[in-house]
C-alpha cells in the first residue's frame, strides 16, 4: 500500500491545524535535529508505539524520505484508521522549504554517521599504512569491508554496538 505525498508547506498548514507529525527516525537522530512539534515513533517501534484514531491525520517523516516510501505500507497499517500522509522530502524537504526545525548539537552524531566515519577512517589507514609502511595494514581494511558486508547482510552491525556505549553518546538533556 502507498501513502500520499505532501509538501513540507501543505504539512505545515495541516499541522497548524491539528495533524500530528510523527518522525520515524532513531531516538538519536531525533535528539540531535527534528521539527518543531513532532512526535519521536521510531520506525522499529511500529505499529505498536502508535495510538492512531479515525478522523485523526497523521504525517511521517525521516530524514529524506527514503525511509517513509520503503516503508510505506508499514506506516499505513500503523495509522489505520486515521488519515496518513508521507512528507516529500522529509526533515531535509522540511529546511529546504524554509521552515523552522529544532536543533541540539550538544547531542552526538547519530550512531550511523559514526559508523560511516569510523569505517572510512579505518579503510583509509589500512590503505595509507599498507602502502607506506607494510602491506599487511591492507588487512585492515579488508577486515573493516567484511564487518560493513556482514552488517548489512545480518542486520547486526558491530561497530555501531561498540560506538553505541561510548563516552560521547551520552545523550544530554
């Protein structure tokens, strides 16, 4: 099943209005930026953590909007019997239309930044110290590929458990 698109400017009239604004992404990412008056559901919560009713008008959204269309027929089950929408572009869509998000940047990265940045690192000094000191640092990186590889194929991603009890994710209040 697919939920109707609307535009960041029509969500916002419809907001005004009394639509609820439901933010699928992680708790993290929802803590560090989202949009005035949203409700923090994420997505792996579904359809349980949400209380819809007839007659209600409920608008999703994530960061891009990749997540709301993938998980379209999801979110409607989630919402029945209210009326659902998706918005268009999603928090990112929201900032480009020129409208008012909340940020925290005390907050961490969210957990999938970190992990993108950790394992760039990781496979850049595998290269670097494979090509100027031993070509056994190439391991490094092969090792770092296989963990990207197995997480995506599994679901379970190690360097994100690791970099989840970290000192700096923390979450503030």
């Amino acid at each position: 099943m697919s939920l109707p698109l609307i535009s960041p400017q029509h969500a916002s009239t419809r907001i005004t209005d009394g639509a609820k604004l439901i933010d699928i992404r992680d708790a993290d990412e929802y803590a560090r930026e989202h949009i005035p008056g949203a409700h923090s559901v994420p997505l792996d919560t579904l359809p349980g953590a949400l209380q819809a009713h007839a007659g209600e008008t409920l608008i999703f959204h994530c960061q891009s909007g990749a997540r709301t269309s993938n998980n379209a027929a999801r979110l409607a089950q989630a919402a029945s019997p209210a009326q659902a929408w998706l918005l268009e572009g999603g928090i990112q869509g929201w900032k480009q239309a020129g409208l008012e998000t909340v940020e925290d940047k005390a907050q961490p990265l969210p957990l999938m930044r970190q992990v993108q940045i950790a394992a760039g690192l990781l496979i850049l000094a595998g290269v670097m110290l494979g090509y100027s000191v031993s070509s056994g640092f190439f391991l490094l990186s092969g090792f770092v590929g296989v963990g990207l590889l197995f997480a995506g194929v599994s679901g379970f991603c190690g360097m994100a458990r690791l970099l989840k009890v970290m000192p700096w994710n923390r979450h503030t209040s």
